[in-house]
C-alpha cells in the first residue's frame, strides 16, 4: 500500500494501520493519553517531538526551558526504546505547521494524534496542522491529557463555567473518581510502536549528512537528540534536581510523597523544603497529572491535611486552566474589564522601577532575593511570586502585564494558564482575585514567612550579618548597627526605592476607579 520515505522525499499513500502521536506538553512514555489510543487502535505507532522554531526563535539563546526539554526528549526517546526494540523518538527541527504535515506524508500515516494544548497559538496552530491533514485524507484525533478536569468538565448548575474557587473545587472533588484518576496502560500496546524509527534521522537544518547513523544501538540513543549548540542554544545551568525528564520526575516525586503529610504547615516558608518543585515537570508533562492527584487524592480521603491542602494546588491549576478557556481575552486584559481603567506608572521613572524590581535592586530584602532566587534558578517559591507581584504592582503602581511578562521570559515552570492567574489575583483584576484594597506589606511577609530570614540570606549575602530583627528593613537600623554588619545602603545594599507606606495610598487612589464606591472601612493591609 505505501512505501514509507521517513527520511524526507516522497510522500506515501495514508495508511490507516500507521499513525504518529506528536508530543508536545507531554514529555514521557508512560500514562499518555494519545499514545495510549493510538497503540490501541494502530499497528504501527510513530512518535515525534518538533523543536519549533516559531518557538525557539522568540526565545534568548540561553533558555534553561530549551534545555530542559532536550533533556526530557533523551529520556522519551530511551524511554520508548525500552518499551519496544527498535522503538525511538523522531526529532524536527522546524516550524511545527509544516514538519508534522511532512512527517505524516513521509511516514505514510493515516491519522495523527495529539494531546490538548488550550493555550490561544496552540490552539490556531494545531487547527491549521489539523486541517492540512484531513484535507489529505488523514484522520486527527486530540485527547484531553494535562489537567484532570478540563474546558467545560466541571460547570455550575447553571451550566456556566465557575468564577469562585471553592465551590469550582467543591464540584471537582465531588466529580473525580477513578476513572478520571486511572492511568492510561501504555505498555499493554506497546508491541505497536514502530520498530524502525530508532534507524530514521534526526533531522537538523543545516547539517548534512544527518547526525543519526543507521544504527542507534552502537552509537547510544543519546546522539538522536540534538544538542542545545545543534540548534543555536548556549549552555545553560539548570538545578540538577529538576532535570533528567520523567526520571528525574519520578524521583523527585517519590521524595516528595515523603513530606507530602507537612505541606500544609510548611509551604509558605521559602527557607523550608516544603513544596514540591514539581511544577516544571507538570508543565512540560514529564509527569502524568493523574499519578498527582492520585496519590494526593488517595491520602486526602483518609484526613491527610498535607494532602488534602497539595490536591487543592492541583485544583486550582485545573482553575486556570479552565478560566483560560472560557475568557481568552484574559490573555492580554484584565478578566473584569473595570480593572483595564487604572492608569498604572509610566515613564522614565516607572522604568527604572521596573528594571530595579527585575533585578532585585528595590532595598526590599524578600523581594530582593525572590527576584535573584527567580533569576539565579528558574524558580521562585510561591509565597514569594504573590509577594513580588504585589509589590510590583501594589507598591511599584506597575501594569500587572509587564510583571507577567517577565516571569513569562525567566520561569523555567512558565506556564500562561497559571501565571496569567497569579498575576491577575495579585493585581485583584482576576478570577477570584484578592480584594484591591488587600495590599502585602512586603516587610511584615517577610517576619511572617522568612522569620530568620534564612531565605533573604540564601539570596543577598551582603545581608548575611545582619540580625533577624533588622534584616527585614534594613532602612530602620541605625547607620552604627549596619556598620557593624557589614552593610552600607546605597552602596552594597540599595535604599528603599520606596516607602510602602506612601505606595499603599498611591495604590488605593489608582485602584479607586474601579469602583464608584468609597473604600471599605478599615482596608486592610495583609
Ligand atoms: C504571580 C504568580 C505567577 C505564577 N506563575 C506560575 C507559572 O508560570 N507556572 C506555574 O506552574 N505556576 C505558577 N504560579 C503558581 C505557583 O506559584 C507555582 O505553581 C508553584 O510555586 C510551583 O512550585 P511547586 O511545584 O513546588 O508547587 P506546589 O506547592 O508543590 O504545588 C503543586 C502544583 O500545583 C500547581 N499549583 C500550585 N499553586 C498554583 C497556583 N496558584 N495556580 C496554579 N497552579 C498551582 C502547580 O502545578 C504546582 O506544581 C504562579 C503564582 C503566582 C502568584
């Protein structure tokens, strides 16, 4: 019927016994949905990841994400070789919309499947490859697989989608069971996999003759990823405890089901090992969401208050994602329209704000050292990333949007669906936002969460000597006892860039037309 050219030329007949799964969100070989069904219904089953250059491209040459997934595409491809021999991951280079289309004529394929990606370009993208496809006879089927509850799955009585959190949670507890939570069995169709995609090319642009030799077994499966240097990526260091792909997932995972019982008491103190650090591994889909909320969910129905506290993180990220469903124009405005009213800061002066906030340079310590934390690593704790955003946007008077953005650019967890959320809750334009007279005080965040200030030390040693008591606003010691500490502000350690107390009614005027009402009494500070 066919005869495949998978190393590019020809275009075969669609045959329906072939099919490719495209990964993209969805890192790993075991308990994933569109493998699963397409093991299920096709003999031959081709697996390809596409490094897509209308990506990349936006992207600067030293990106811990780009590494990250060239990491986790070694371990899928070893990973699928351990499944079946012979098996193997075909990796492109290139714009999606027209390497996918190619490899599926090339491999002469009669469907391709995909797991849901709901993010807006996503969603265009994957709706142009899909009509490119059926226009040429070939089937193309999606499958919910990142969240456990996604679009309209969970709605209110109304039919209408929730904008509260507890009574969306309240309805998402009520509903999961274990269908929803069961693992797909990829391994039971594994003798499907495509035995002759380990001998196919990695295909790399500008690189003749391809990298891949015809035999993978005598030259490791390592050679059949490109390097970061293949694809115009500088070295980049990431925490190695977050590297190593659906391995490395399964490891960190594991450890933290050993401390998952104290999560409710200690996840909101950034010196403390007590969240999870699992969310870059949840957004790239190196680890099945429904192994997650599994674990949790078996734990918190026997009264496991560190359980029951993580599943509800899991809910809320299912929250967003399905808030970024329903309002897509939360992309680029505010979810409540009265909040694209306030005039935020601009200017010359609202830039350097800007700019000293990026670089933890504002003379708040605990914004200070979650902005190096953020810069240093990839990662902030998210105490902090409520805090920071706060401060930006609260004590600063900056557009929530540009906070977003730049988390957008250094989060190695970058995820739009919940950083959109975060923002818009810290900015009180959100979903289910905290009320806009609720302003973080960033000094008493910081006695409160970083009592020692264990973490502000991590991150800023030239606060190293200072004592708990002056360490949370330096400004307030006397230059005698900062001396003795080492410390000169202004000169190793910057001066407030602000004074919170001015900033809070700065922000109450700005955030006064949202409302036509007068302030609530005693508006609160957090
Ligand atoms: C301003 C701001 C921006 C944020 N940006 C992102 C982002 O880009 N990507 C991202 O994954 N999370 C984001 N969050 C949510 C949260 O801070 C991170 O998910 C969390 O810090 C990741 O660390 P962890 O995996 O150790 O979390 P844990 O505390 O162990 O939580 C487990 C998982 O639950 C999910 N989760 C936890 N809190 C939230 C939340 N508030 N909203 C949605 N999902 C949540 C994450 O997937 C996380 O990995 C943001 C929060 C704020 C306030």
């Amino acid at each position: 019927m066919m005869n495949a050219s998978p190393t590019g030329g020809t275009s075969a007949v669609p045959d329906p016994d072939t099919a490719l799964v495209w990964f993209r969100r969805d890192l790993r070989a075991d308990d994933h949905a569109a493998l699963y069904h397409a093991l299920k219904r096709h003999r031959r089953v081709y697996c390809a990841f596409v490094l897509d250059t209308d990506i990349l491209e936006a992207l600067p040459r030293a990106d811990r994400r780009v590494a990250f997934i060239l990491d986790a595409l070694r371990v899928l491809d070893a990973d699928l070789a351990r499944l079946s021999d012979g098996a193997g991951l075909l990796v492109r280079h290139g714009q999606a919309l027209q390497e996918i289309p190619a490899l599926v004529a090339a491999l002469g394929a009669g469907a391709l499947y995909f797991n849901h990606d709901d993010e807006p370009q996503a969603l265009e993208r994957d709706a142009a490859v899909g009509d490119a496809l059926l226009a040429r006879g070939v089937a193309v089927q999606s499958f919910k697989d990142h969240v456990i509850f996604e679009r309209s799955e969970i709605l209110t009585g109304s039919q209408q989608p929730y904008g509260v959190f507890t009574p969306y949670k309240n309805n998402w507890l009520k509903t999961v069971n274990a269908f929803y939570l069961s693992a797909y069995p990829v391994h039971r169709y594994a003798g499907h996999l495509a035995t002759d995609a380990a001998r196919i090319p990695v295909q790399i642009p500008d690189q003749t003759p391809p990298r891949m030799s015809a035999n993978a077994a005598t030259q490791g499966r390592a050679h059949r990823i490109p390097t970061l240097a293949d694809i115009g990526f500088e070295p980049v260091k990431v925490n190695p405890m977050l590297m190593d792909g659906s391995d490395g997932a399964q490891r960190l995972f594991k450890e933290f089901l050993t401390r998952i019982d104290r999560y409710d008491e200690t996840r909101d103190f950034p010196a403390v090992k007590g969240p999870s650090y699992l969310s870059v591994h949840l957004r790239f889909g190196t680890l099945s969401i429904r192994q997650l909320a599994r674990e949790a969910h078996a734990r918190a129905m026997q009264g496991n208050a560190g359980a029951q506290t993580w599943l509800s993180e899991l809910v809320w990220r299912d929250f967003y994602h399905q808030v970024m469903h329903h309002h897509p124009h939360v992309v680029t405005s505010a979810y409540r329209p009265e909040y694209d009213r306030i005039q935020w800061a601009s200017g010359p002066d609202a830039d350097e704000m800007f700019q000293a906030w990026c670089e933890g340079r504002t003379g708040y310590p605990i914004v200070d050292a979650a902005m190096t934390q953020l810069n240093e690593t990839g990662y902030m704790h998210n105490r902090l990333r409520m805090v920071t955003a706060s401060f930006l946007i609260k004590d600063l008077g900056i557009d929530w949007r540009r906070g977003e953005r730049y988390f957008a650019q250094q989060l190695l967890d970058y995820d739009l669906a919940a950083n959109n959320g975060g923002w818009q809750w810290a900015a009180s334009s959100g979903c289910d936002a905290q009320p806009y007279f609720r302003i973080f005080n960033p000094v008493s965040q910081s006695e409160k969460f970083d009592a020692d200030g264990k973490f502000i030390k991590r991150y800023l040693p030239a606060l190293e000597k200072l004592p708990p008591k002056l360490i949370h606003a330096p400004w307030t010691a006397r230059p005698v006892e900062l001396q003795a500490c080492g410390v000169t502000l202004g000169e190793n350690y910057p001066a407030p860039i602000i004074r919170h107390e001015v900033a809070r009614m700065a922000t109450l005027d700005r955030y006064s037309v949202v409302k036509d009402r007068k302030l609530p009494a005693g508006a609160a500070q957090a």
